[in-house]
C-alpha cells in the first residue's frame, strides 16, 4: 500500500464505515482497515487510512463528526 497515514481507530465497524464514506463525500479517498485479531476477536479493530496530503483536512472532517 503506497504511505497512508491513520486518522481514525475504533474497535466498532459501523463507526469505521461512518467516517470513511464521510472522508469520500468530501472527496477524500480513505481506505478502511480491518485490524482485529481473527484468532482472539480480541484486539485491534478498525483504521481508517487517508494520504498524507489529505491528514489535516480529514482530522477536522473526523473532529467535526464527532461533535
């Protein structure tokens, strides 16, 4: 994967998704990861990943979401 960098963890997969197709109606392009530990179920999560070009303007979309 070309560099990414991580603007978003949740241990909830809808949050993920929620955040993601937020990025993309901005037009940023965001991948989501699926991190979580298929042996325990127990770790990790969910990361939503952007460029770097995009990190700023996706962190104030995320805090934005959050409010």
């Amino acid at each position: 994967m070309e560099n990414r960098v991580v603007i978003y963890t949740s241990s909830n997969e809808a949050s993920a998704i929620i955040i993601r197709d937020r990025l993309a109606a901005e037009g940023i392009n965001a991948i989501m990861l699926d991190v979580k530990d298929h042996v325990t179920e127990v770790v990790g999560g969910y990361e939503v990943h952007v460029h770097p070009d995009d990190e700023v303007r996706a962190k104030a979309i995320v805090e934005q979401s959050a409010e």
